[in-house]
C-alpha cells in the first residue's frame, strides 16, 4: 500500500512546478519537404544545364586539332599521363591540363544530384561520371583527328565530379529530394498494403 502511494503521489505531482502546471511540449513538426512543382522546377532546371554543360563539353573536347596529330598518343596506363603532367618544367601548363580536366567534371557532380534521387549518393555520380567521360574520350580517340583516348582524363574528371557532390551537389540534392525515411514496422505496413492491392487487382 505504502509502494502505491507513492506511485501515486509521484504521478499526482509530475508535469507540475513551482508556478503550477507545466505545459506538455508541443509536437515537433517534421521537416517540410519542397512540393511536387517545385521538385520539377529544380529537375526542369538541372535538365537544362546538363544540356548547356555537354554542349561546352563537346566544343572543348571534341574539336579537331590537325596540328596536334603528331604529339597525340593513347594512353590506357593510369597515372601515366598525369606524371607526364607533373614531370614538365612549365608549371602553368600543369595546372592548366590537371586543373581544367578537374574542372571539367565538377557540373556533374552538382547537377546530378539535382536531376532526381535515383542520381544521387557518391557511388551513382561517379558512375555516370565515368560512363559519360569513357563515352566522350572513345569518341575523340576514334574520329576527331588530333584528339586520343586518355584514362587519366576520365579519372580527374570523376574526381571533379566528386569533388563538386561532396562540397554542393550532396546539401542541393538532399534539400529538393529529401530522403524519406521508414522505421521497420512502417515498411512493413506498405508492403502490406502493397500485396493487398494487388490481391484486389488479381480479383
């Protein structure tokens, strides 16, 4: 009886205080998350400047170059042509080819992200990163005269890409396609769902 009371009286006395009854907390209200036209807007959007971006990517690297024919090599070594990079006097040059193949893949890596959830997260950038660049330096290798196939580029340009997800493109994407996240309970609610209709749909 004793245990009990007290039970009671810690019961009677908690949520209140010196200057009378506290006030339970209010719901915290869950993030909001951008409506359907504003998600379309921003992928409407990236959509173009991946179109503006392959556009200023074919003109820098799918120009011809006669002159150039004779210093042109294909390099399927990786490493191999940025040591040849590091390894000439004119620093400038360096940091012109190792800089600009760099920055060359940064877009990607801020406009994917924007484009839809399924083209985010680090694994997915590079991917497409690296198809996109193995696709560009097999077209140049195999019909712009004065232009090879490099596997260095297509390294510095998956790094830029990553280099831009990590720095901007990861906060972008995760404000306009926030990630919805279930405990276990409520997945399995869905799936329950999920088969009832389709049991319905078979009748």
């Amino acid at each position: 009886m004793r245990m009990w009371r007290r039970d009671r009286r810690t019961d009677e006395t908690a949520g209140t205080g010196a200057d009378g009854p506290v006030p339970p907390e209010p719901p915290r209200e869950a993030p909001r998350r951008p409506g359907r036209a504003v998600r379309a807007l921003v992928a409407l959007v990236a959509l173009a400047g991946m179109v503006a971006f392959a556009i200023v990517l074919a003109r820098l690297t799918l120009n011809a170059s006669p002159a150039s024919v004779p210093l042109t090599h294909s390099n399927l070594t990786p490493g191999s042509s940025i040591r040849a990079y590091l390894g000439q006097p004119e620093f400038v040059e360096t940091v012109k080819q190792l800089g600009g193949n760099v920055l060359l893949g940064v877009p990607f890596g801020i406009l994917l992200p924007l484009l839809s959830r399924r083209t985010r997260g680090l694994v997915r950038v590079a991917l497409l990163t690296i198809v996109t660049m193995l696709f560009v330096e097999l077209v140049q290798g195999a019909l712009i005269t004065g232009r090879a196939f490099d596997i260095d580029d297509v390294m510095l340009n998956t790094a830029g890409a990553l280099l831009g997800y990590l720095l901007v493109g990861r906060r972008l994407g995760r404000a306009v396609h926030p990630r919805v996240r279930r405990r276990w309970w409520q997945r399995r609610t869905v799936r329950r769902k999920g088969s009832e209709r389709a049991l319905t749909a078979d009748r």
